[in-house]
C-alpha cells in the first residue's frame, strides 16, 4: 500500500515532507528504528544512506545526503569567519554517516547521544525536510510548554509561522540568512 501511496504522490507532482512523530526506545546498542514512512523519504537514487549530526534547540537531526551538499556549500561561504570555527568542528567533527538496517533501526553514537542528553527513549519527529530526534523528556515539556500556557505563546508562534506564507523572495533570503547565522551563532564562544 505504502508503494502505490508514493507512486501516487510522484504522479501528482506534490513534494515530500516528513512529518509525524513516534516515541522510540534505544535497545541496548543505543539503536532504534526509523518508522518506515519517515525511511522512504530519506531515499535518495535507489539508496538509503543519511546522516545524523546536530540539529537546532539541542536536537539531533537526521539529514538526506543530498540537504548535507547544499549545506556543505552554504558554510563553505562563510569557513574563513573566525566565530563560526567552532561550530563548523562541532557539526562536522560529529556529524555522521550511516543507513539503516533490514528492519530499519540504526545506530546512535554514543557521541551524538550524550550531546543531545538522550536517555533510553526517543521522539523522532519528521520537520519539513530534515527528521529530528529529541530526548522524550525534552519534546514532552516542550509541547507541554506550548499547549499549557494562557495561549498566547502558541498563538504567537502560529502567527509568526504562518505570516511566512506571505513574504517577498527578498524576505525569505534575509529569513533563510538569519536561521544560518542563528545556528552558526549557536555555539558561543569560551569566556
């Protein structure tokens, strides 16, 4: 069934996102596994081969080897800027290479694991183009966070969010410029 939906979704012409989210339990190889519908999205030329490294607000993320390229190619303009040193070691330094095996499960290094405080259970949640990994703790306070307040906050972030809709070309390059520098600007500096 899943086959015909993505045959389906290719003649259609409509682009794929991952999207959803499954709590999952690392064994005691700190492996877990990829829901499958999140796997197809990662293929890429008949191949299922990804990488994990660090992602934004202290998640890990699962990123398409084609998004790590472009990625690649928009650090590279900025790998002689002296505040972004560090952060370029720490991404690249941990970022890792990896595939899943037959019934999907894949390997978290042990790295990557104490980076992002992982425990024993996982959410993975599909965003947009990348599949972040968050420690169940922390993605259950934030929803918590999110739908308990007065609603304002949410409100808020809804708003903004979708306001995104709207905006010129020019907008969307100085949004895409701050979320570069936001991240590259993640990783402070030693005091």
């Amino acid at each position: 069934m899943i086959d015909k939906m993505w045959y389906e979704v290719g003649m259609r012409g409509m682009s794929f996102f991952f999207n959803g989210s499954t709590v999952c339990k690392l064994d005691d190889k700190n492996r877990f596994v990829i829901p499958q519908s999140l796997r197809y999205g990662l293929v890429e030329e008949g191949k299922l081969e990804f990488f994990i490294g660090l992602g934004l607000g202290g998640c890990l993320s699962i990123y398409k080897k084609s998004d790590i390229e472009k990625m690649v190619e928009a650090f590279k303009k900025k790998q002689h800027v002296a505040k972004y040193q560090k952060f370029f070691t720490l991404f690249f330094s941990t970022l890792h290479q990896t595939s899943c095996d037959k019934i999907g499960r894949v390997n978290l290094p042990q790295l990557l694991k104490n980076a992002a405080k992982i425990k024993k259970e996982v959410v993975v949640a599909g965003v947009m183009d990348k599949v972040e990994i968050w420690p169940k703790e922390v993605y259950e306070a934030n929803l918590d966070q999110a739908f308990s307040s007065s609603g304002d906050d949410l409100k808020k972030l809804t708003d903004e969010a979708f306001s995104l809709l709207s905006e010129t070309e020019e907008e969307k390059k100085e949004e895409e410029k701050n979320i570069l520098d936001s991240l590259l600007n993640s990783v402070k500096e030693p005091k």
